[in-house]
C-alpha cells in the first residue's frame, strides 16, 4: 500500500430520521487526519448511523460531511475513496480470499499483474501470506476478519472506517485484533473511524473518543480525559462504570452525603449547592464498618479478576459502588465505602 497524505473528516449539523424515530440530531464532529477517532455509545445511540452516512450508505436529511476539506453530498459510496468493514465481515464465500481482496481493484479495472501485486503486498501487511487460494469457510474469525481488513486496505482509501468489527470474535480474538487494527493504522497512517459499545475497546485504540447518546454527542477527547475528567453522569457511568453520588458540597471541599462528611477536595465556590459526582472503583477504599468516616454498606457480590476481587457495596438508599480488595468479603458483610477521589459530574445517567 503506497504512502498517502492523511486527510480530515468533518460532519456538520448531520440530522437523520426514520419516522418519528431521530437517529441523529444536529451532529458535528471532527475527525482528525491520520487519527484513531472512536464514535462510542450503547445500542440505538446513532454511531453506526453516522458512520454509514460517511461512508454514503445513508443520507441525511440535512447537514454535511466533508472528506479533506470537499463535501461529499452529491458522492456515491465509490467515489468517497473510503474503505469499509463491516461487523459481519461480509466475505463472499464463492470466491477465495484472494479474489476477495481483489474485488474492487477489479472493478477499478486495474492490469492484472498491478492486482496480483497489490493483493499480495497486503495480505502480507495483515499477517496472512499465502492464503489467496483459500476460501473464507476454511478461515477462522480473526481470520476472516483480517481478510476484511485487507479488502478495505488494498483500495488504498483515504478514510477507514470500521462498524464493530470485533464483536463476533471471542475474548482472547478481540484483544488480538485489535492490538492488530491500531498496529495497522499507526503505519499506514490512514484516518479512522471506528464504531463500538465497547468501553475498552475504545479506551485503548482511540486518540479522541466521542461518546454518543440518543442521537446527539454527549462528549468528546482524548480516553483520559472522558474517564478522568467525564463532563456528565452519563458519560461518567458509561465509561468505566463508575457510581455517583449526590449531596451537599460544604466549604473545606467536602461533600456531606447521609449526614457523612466525605473529604473530596471539590471546588470551594460550589460550597452550599447539591451536586453529583463519580467515583471510580480505584478511588474507593472498603473498611471494616464502624469507623469515623465513610459510608456504610453491604457487600451485594465480589468477583476475582486475577490482581484480586472486584467488590460491589450497596448504601442504605440502593446505591451500588464498586470498589477493588485485597480479599474476597462475603454478600452481606456490613462495610464502610470512603471516597479517595471523585468527579463533578452534571446532567441524569
């Protein structure tokens, strides 16, 4: 695949509804050339819908997308120089891998040996030489999927986007591959657009995430910023399911919650205001009940995660909060949680 000069991706007030039903509502984001950009969201949150209206699957009804700096409206999906891979792989089981890569270069009406050339140099880049005479059937998922990524690749697009790729791939696959896909993109240095609900997944493949929700963009940066610093309850529970809790901020930093005083270090100006924060399970430390400061809990389950057990606690209110321990602490064990650490959060779950 020869060298190419990375180009940007802009939507701009992309709207799109299917009946009474708004898929996406007013989006603009940016994508950056040469970058890693990750649309993150649950189920029906728009992401793929945003993705194949850049691609030009679909059409919105209003707004824009632009590819280095062009509007690409009046564009069919061949035109957009953009390569596709789909969640189900969409492998074409008649034809070996090779004539699956092959496909759109023979459309392109390429010489034959130029195909055979390219076919070859790219199959070697995705770590699968001298398999062009196989058939997709005789493949393994990762397999399949690496041919995928392969018949995107071989086009030599300028954009490459990718509908959750990996969820039909079982854990140990899904860790591979994707190590696998950011490898890839770091050398080619092509700009990416990856769909996923997966929070890890877009925690370590992206440069910029955006996390998506019902049709709009709840926020948008870099995978430490959102977990660190999420501008939202949503955001913050999504990503990396973190509790929230809500009480009094007071004027040395605390926050009173159920007549407890929980030193957080929050700002002095939200001193007298109710206010919700997030606590990730790294931030909370279990106690034996009874102490002077902390919440008291029960312990509701605890599961082991190999560098130990992943606790969760519920308040007197049905709060849940997780947190991690040393030892395994039986259901229905009275604790105490104390907040290390937490975030200002706005906006419902």
């Amino acid at each position: 695949m020869s060298a190419r000069t990375a180009v940007p991706v802009r939507v701009e007030r992309i709207r799109k509804a299917y009946g009474a039903a708004v898929a996406l509502d007013d989006v603009t984001l940016d994508f950056p050339a040469g970058g890693f950009s990750t649309l993150l969201g649950p189920s029906g949150c728009g992401k793929t819908t945003l993705l194949r209206a850049i691609a030009g699957f679909e059409t919105p009804d209003a707004g824009a997308v632009f590819i280095g700096g062009r509007d690409v409206a009046a564009d069919p999906p061949w035109r957009r120089r953009i390569g596709f891979v789909f969640q189900s792989y969409a492998l074409w089981p008649h034809m070996s891998v090779g004539e699956n890569v092959a496909y759109g270069l023979k459309l392109r009406r390429l010489p034959a040996a130029a195909i055979q050339s390219r076919v070859a140099g790219v199959l070697e880049r995705v770590g699968m030489p001298g398999v062009g005479e196989r058939h997709p059937g005789q493949l393994s998922g990762g397999q399949q999927q690496r041919v995928a990524l392969a018949r995107a690749l071989v086009l030599e697009p300028d954009v490459l986007l990718l509908d959750e790729p990996l969820s039909n791939l079982d854990a140990r696959l899904r860790v591979e591959m994707r190590r696998e896909i950011r490898r890839l993109q770091r050398e080619v240095g092509i700009t990416t657009v990856y769909v996923t609900h997966d929070q890890e997944e877009a925690l370590e493949l992206s440069d910029v995430v955006a996390v998506m929700r019902n049709g709009r963009v709840e926020q948008v940066g870099s995978a430490e910023q959102l977990y660190h610093r999420p501008g939202s309850a949503f955001v913050a529970a999504f990503l990396g399911a973190a509790a929230l809790l809500t009480g009094e901020a007071q004027e040395d930093g605390a926050l009173v919650v159920s007549g407890r005083r929980l030193a957080l270090g929050l700002p002095r100006n939200l001193s007298g205001r109710q206010v919700r924060v997030s606590l990730r399970p790294q931030d909370v430390a279990l106690e034996t009940a009874g102490g002077p400061g902390g919440l008291s809990a029960t312990v509701v389950e605890s599961a082991y995660q190999g560098h130990g057990w992943r606790v969760v606690a519920r308040l007197a209110d049905g709060t849940e909060i997780a947190a991690f321990s040393a030892t395994a602490l039986a259901p229905g064990a009275a604790v105490q949680v104390t907040p290390r650490h937490a975030v200002v959060v706005e906006g419902e779950p």
